[in-house]
C-alpha cells in the first residue's frame, strides 16, 4: 500500500473562497483540528500578503508540532525571506515557492520569456533551500503548460534543491486522462525525479477535481493537495475528506492510502464549514446530512437486512455518531470537561467554566444536550475572546401580527459605558438591526444573512451567519444562541467586533495581493 501525504490547504487557499474571512484564532481552532484529523502538510497562508497573514502562520507554525507548516511565497526575494521569519520555529520548516509556467500566464501575467521563467524559479529554490529544509515548488498552471518545457523546468529546479514538485491543474481545466498523461510524462522525461515527490492540486470549474487527483496518484503523485469541504477560489479545490475515503473504500483499485485519522473528518467539515460560513450541501458525499440517508423504501429494506446491500461507506468511519443525547442537567462539571476534552476541547479553565456555565442555561431550556450542541457552545465559547468591543446585555422585542416590531437594546460599548437604545422595524430582525446600528457609530449594510438550526427539536439551538458592511469594510459574523433573535443579534455585533478588530490591528484583507 502506498503512503499519500495529505497537504491541506483550507487555511490558504480554502480561505481564498468569495466571502471568506477567518480571524486569528479561528484560523488557529482549523490548524489544531486538522494536526487531530492528522493531516501531512498544512499550508496556513500567505505569510508576505499581509501582516495579519504573517502573525497567523508564525502562531500556528510555532504551535502545531505533529504536523508541517508551510506558507505560500511568490518567486520573490522578499516573500521567501518573509516566509522563513514566519515558518523558522515550526516542526517541519517548509516553503511552498511557485511560479507560472503555461504560454499564458508567462505572456500576459508575467511578462516573462520562458528563459527568464527558469531563471526565476532555480533562484528561487536556491534562496528557499539555503533556508528551509523542505522546499515545495509549483508550476502554476501546470496543466496548460507545454509537457517538454515542464519537464525542463522541474529538472532544473530539483536540481536547485527543491523537495516537492507540485503541478497545479490552477484553474480546473484538465481531465483525469490528461492529468495522468502529465504525470506520466513528467515521471518518464525528468531525469532527476525520483529526488523528489510529485504533487498534484486540483481546482473544481469542471467538477474534476477529485476525480483528476486519484488520476494524478494512480501516475505517480505521492502528496495530495486539497481542503476540507473542498471550499476554495472560485469552485473549489478538490475535497480532502472525498479523496481520504475514496483511497481507504477503493484501496483494492488504488492500492494507496493516508495516514489520517478519518473519524475526524466530520468534525473537521462541521468546523470548516461554521467558522468560514460556506454551508456544506446535504447531498454532499461524505459529510453532507444526507450521506448517509437511506430514503427509498427498498433501500431501506435491503440495508435492514444486509446494510452492505446499498451502503459502501460506514458513518462511524468519518466519525458520524447518531449525534447522540450525551448530557443533561444534573451532569456535573467532572462528566462534562470529560465529554469536552472528547470533542477535542482544550482550552483553559477560564473557558472550561464559561462553556459550562453557557451549558447550564442551556440545559434550562432544552431536554436533551447533544453533541452538536456542546460542540456549538465550545467554539462558541473559545473563539470569543479575542473581539468584544460591543457586548449585548440584553434584548427586548416585541411583535405582534398587527403592530409594528420593535426593539430595545442594551449594550456595553468600547468605553465600557452601558448604552440603551430602541428602534422599528419591518421586522423583529430588521428592529434589532436598526437598534443597533444607532448604537454603533457607522453605517452598517446587511449583504447576507442565514440562519440554522443546530440538530433536531423545536428547542433547537439557532445558528446565525451574517455578512455585513461596516465602516466601508465586509465582514462576516456568527451568533448561536437558543433564540433566534438573539442569534441574529449576537450575529451581527460579532461581524462588528471583527471588523473593529481588524482595523485596529491593521490586518488588511489578504485575498487580492496579485499572485
Ligand atoms: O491553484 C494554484 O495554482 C495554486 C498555486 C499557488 C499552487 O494555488
Ligand atoms: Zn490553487
């Protein structure tokens, strides 16, 4: 069986999703749960794009020891230098340098001769190896790239002391016939191949990506890259958790497999897809709700009677429990950090005691306490610290078929002066929203807002996503709360503290730097 190295790349380019924008710790919580999930290699940003960039892969880089950490860096000077600043104190001390290489992207992106192409990226590597004991290089838009010039370069720069070469498919254009050709190709004309490992990623405007990685590992490929729930620019990348079980249920096919851990692989999705906001379908394969649905009634029948009749994948094997009532009011604190530090909690005892308090007065209200809930509550409860500017005390509103809904709010401000308002709306959201934008002191326009509910009950607890504009810059906040209005509210005060937070800290949006 071969070993395939997972790359991960949620935090670079999963975070380059449209919408998306993960702060510090939330960036930290994915790092700590994909090192659980086991992943190889996880590329945690762009360390030159931004300052805000550089402080996230240093932090995750000096913390995380059971897995690499690689940043991104352009075939510049300053990216690399910048890149080993950031990544130095890590397990694994790995740069990922690229380099476009298609007739393309030299010509009108570049402006560069192919010559100039090969100049920069041998100097490139040299720079990088000088530095970094694994050095990753990528021919950006390997997959429109002429094979024989491909296989020049890539001589060229394992020669130079690259460890990893990874061939892009950057813009999801090949299928998994050609991608295998390309690899093939690649295996069979550069002479000095086997000093390295062959790498492939993968983009999803055709809906190939998954498909074109397996056709890259079955030619040769020994690192996958990919991100969790396969978000990623524009379509996508290629989906980690759909490679990982594709390998272990059709290892007779492949003959291959990954070291990860693949009961960690939902509560990396759910994770994933709460604190970037990008909802993960139901018909998902894998981890979407339905995945595991049997709904016909003669395939119910037949799993009743042999479940192999209709299903290939176990739901324990990703780590999909029946969500099971595991606490309840009269637990105690013992049994409840148990139950926590099972969910992968490990935080400290200031939060220990915030989780458990958020449990009691949920338990107040709701019968049964399920994992899902507890897991809202801990991420709830973990990723607050960093951005409370405006604090909600509390919430009043009133609605009735015939009147016109309105607000009141209290809130404690920046100058830690408590502050009430009220106001209309159409709406009980819309009143809430209003109040509270004459309480903080910008204009705040609404772009999205989505709500849903953690696990089954009328009781359910309310999961709000938001994305608002405040003070000329977006910004995505989450509320969870057993009320949906005071989910929507806690929502919206989120994406204002994390606004205010990135401009104090002056961490500039990193998506748009011209690669
Ligand atoms: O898709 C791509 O080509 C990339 C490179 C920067 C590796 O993400
Ligand atoms: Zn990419």
């Amino acid at each position: 069986m071969r070993k395939i190295n997972v790359f991960d790349t949620t935090l670079r380019d999963g975070e380059q999703s449209a919408g998306v924008n993960l702060n510090f710790e939330e960036k930290m919580e994915i790092a700590k749960q994909l090192e659980r999930l086991g992943v190889d290699i996880m590329e945690a940003g762009f360390p030159a794009s931004s300052k805000g960039d550089f402080n996230s892969v240093k932090a995750i880089a000096d913390t995380i020891k059971n897995c690499s950490v690689t940043g991104l860096a352009r075939s510049v000077h300053s990216d690399i230098d910048t890149a080993w600043e950031a990544l130095k104190g890590s397990a694994e001390p790995r740069i990922h340098v690229f380099i476009a290489t298609s007739p393309i992207h030299m010509e009108y992106k570049l402006r560069m001769t192919s010559n100039e192409v090969v100049e920069a990226a041998v100097a490139a590597v040299k720079r990088s190896a000088a530095k970094f004991p694994q050095v990753q290089w990528s021919a950006e838009d390997a997959s429109r790239t002429e094979l024989p010039f491909l296989a020049r370069i890539i001589e060229a720069v394992i020669d130079a002391g690259a460890t990893v070469i990874n061939l892009p498919d950057t813009v999801g254009f090949t299928t998994p016939h050609e991608i295998g050709n390309m690899f093939r190709y690649v295996t069979e004309h550069v002479p000095n191949i086997h000093k390295a490992i062959l790498s492939t990623h993968n983009h999803d405007d055709l809906g190939m990506a998954v498909a074109n990685s397996l056709a890259a590992i079955q030619n040769g490929a020994g690192q996958v890259e990919c991100t969790m729930n396969g978000i990623g620019e524009r379509a996508g990348n290629a989906a980690l958790e759909e490679i990982a079980v594709a390998l272990t249920i059709r290892n007779d096919y492949y003959k291959a497999d990954t070291g990860l851990t693949l009961k960690e692989i939902k509560r990396t999705s759910s994770l994933v897809s709460k604190l970037t906001g990008m909802v993960v379908p139901n018909n998902k394969a894998v981890v979407g709700l339905n995945a595991f649905a049997h709904e016909s009634g003669i395939h119910q029948d037949g799993v009743l009677k042999n479940k192999e009749t209709y299903e290939i994948i176990t739901p324990e094997l990703v780590g999909v429990s029946s969500n099971r009532m595991v606490l309840g009011k009269h637990s105690g604190r013992h049994a409840f950090k148990d139950k926590l530090v099972e969910l992968g909690f490990a935080g400290n005892d200031e939060q220990l005691e915030r989780i458990f308090k958020a449990f009691k007065d949920l338990a107040d209200k709701k019968k049964d306490i399920t994992e899902d809930d507890l897991f809202a509550l801990m991420t709830e409860a973990t990723l607050g610290d960093a951005v409370s500017y405006y604090e909600l005390e509390s919430l009043q509103v009133n609605y009735g078929t015939n009147n016109i809904p309105t607000a009141t709010v209290t809130m404690k401000i920046p100058s830690q002066e408590i502050i009430q308002e009220a106001a209309t709306g159409s709406g009980s959201v819309e009143a809430i929203y209003n109040t509270l934008e004459r309480i903080v002191d910008a204009p705040i326009v609404l772009e999205d807002y989505r709500i849903q509910s953690i696990s089954a009950g009328r009781d359910a607890l309310a999961e709000v996503f938001v994305k608002v504009k405040y003070d000329g810059i977006e910004s995505t906040g989450r509320g969870t709360a057993h009320d949906v209005l005071e989910a929507s509210a806690k929502a919206y005060i989120n994406a204002v503290n994390r606004t205010i937070n990135r401009k104090k800290y002056n961490i500039e949006r990193t998506k748009h730097v011209n690669i």
